[in-house]
C-alpha cells in the first residue's frame, strides 16, 4: 500500500476520521490498530508470489521480529532510565550493536553465500520485514535520546509500538524521534481547519518531490546502476 495510490489515501482518510471522532483514551490503542493492520496488509502483500506455505512461513517470521523487536526496544529503554554512567553506556552500546546486527543479518544475508548453500530448505531465503530499516534507527534514536535524558523512557510498549510502527513512516520514512512523537500520544487531537489545511499543503508538497523530482531521477539512476559497467564510467 504505496502512499501513492489510492488505497493509502482512503486507510489515511478513514484512520483520520475515526481518530479525531474517537474519545481520547481511544485514540492511541486506534492509531496502534492502523499501523498494525498497515503493517500486516503490506507484509502479506510482499509475500503473495510464494507458495502458500512459504508465504505463511516468512509472514510469521517478519511478524514475530517485528514484535520481538518492540519488546525489546521498549525493555531497553526502561532499564537506560534506571542506569547510570557506565552501566547506562554498555547497556546502550548492546543494544545499539544488537539492532544493528539484525538489520545486517536481514539486509545482506540474501546477498551471500549462504542461500546457495543452504537452498532447498527454509532458510534459502529469509524473509525481508517490511521498514525494518525505518524502525531499527527510529528504534536507535530512540535509545540514543533515552540514554542522553533528551527523551524520557515511555513506560507503555503500546506507545513504543505506535512510535516504531506508525502507518504514516513505517514503510517509506522519514525516522520519527521519540521526544516528538511520543509526548503526542498523550495529547488529545481534535479536528482543526488551519492545522489540516497547513497539513495537507506540506504532504502535498513532499508528494510532488517524491514524484516529480525523486521518481524521476529514480528512472535515470536505475538504468545507471543496472549496467555495472555504465556505473564505473559514470563514477570515474
């Protein structure tokens, strides 16, 4: 569900709808909804040319780090808050070196040798979680913030969880930082003309460079980069 079509502007207009008329101790549990049916929609629609079997198979996977890795976010961040000095930067040290290593794991395994070796078997090809690169550095901005006291640790996973998964960034960015997007949640939003009307022109806007400038360029780099040797001449 690309931000480019039709289905994410009706899902926007709906969850937005439904947000605004919602009492405000409703309002985070629907945006965590939102995303989490966003997340779930996209991520069975990446796996729909498998076979039934394989496609289950790495949906469930990508399900299951996707959580594991809100709930360890969400653990992390609270232990930061409860240390001090050294204990607090080996803590973040781990962390930080443990998302970064499943991002790698995820980004760059299909590049190996392994599936060749391993092919015929479940691991020749492991799934690619949808925006995994989006929540693991929103996810480590978010431990960095909390272990510098520039955001305080969010005692809720529910909150945690809207801030890694948020429909809005998951899937094409930007990286959301927690000391703007989590003191949100605990505001009540209600429909306001100039606000929408100033909102509206600044998605607009990103809109028209996403199409008529990024895309655009896309179409020229994609043709460079797909001849390798067109790519080295082009680099000297």
């Amino acid at each position: 569900m690309s931000f480019q079509n039709f289905s994410y502007f009706l899902f926007l207009a709906v969850t937005a709808g439904c947000y605004l008329k919602a009492p405000k101790k409703a309002q985070t549990p629907l945006l965590l909804a939102a995303s989490v049916l966003f997340y779930g929609i996209n991520l069975a629609a990446t796996y729909t040319a498998a076979p039934g079997a394989a496609a289950a198979f790495r949906c469930a996977v990508s399900a299951v780090l996707v959580a594991g890795v809100v709930w360890y976010v969400h653990r992390t961040a609270n232990a930061l808050a409860g240390q001090e000095g050294a204990a607090r930067g080996l803590l973040l040290r781990r962390a930080v070196v443990t998302l970064l290593a499943v991002l790698a794991v995820f980004k760059y395994y299909n590049l190996s040798p392994l599936p060749t070796l391993l092919d015929g078997t479940v691991l020749a090809k492991l799934p690619f979680p949808l925006g995994i690169s989006f929540f693991t550095f929103t996810a480590v901005g978010y431990l960095v913030d909390v272990a510098r006291g520039d955001c305080p640790a969010e005692p809720r996973i529910s909150h945690t969880a809207v801030l890694l998964l948020f429909f809005g960034t998951v899937a094409s960015g930007p990286i959301c930082r927690g000391g703007q997007l989590l003191p949100q949640l605990d505001q009540e939003h209600r429909f306001d003309e100039a606000r929408t009307v100033n909102a509206l022109r600044l998605f607009a806007l990103g809109l028209f460079k996403r199409v008529a400038v990024a895309d655009v360029l896309g179409l020229v780099v994609n043709v460079v980069f797909a001849d390798a040797k067109m790519s080295r001449s082009f680099m000297r």
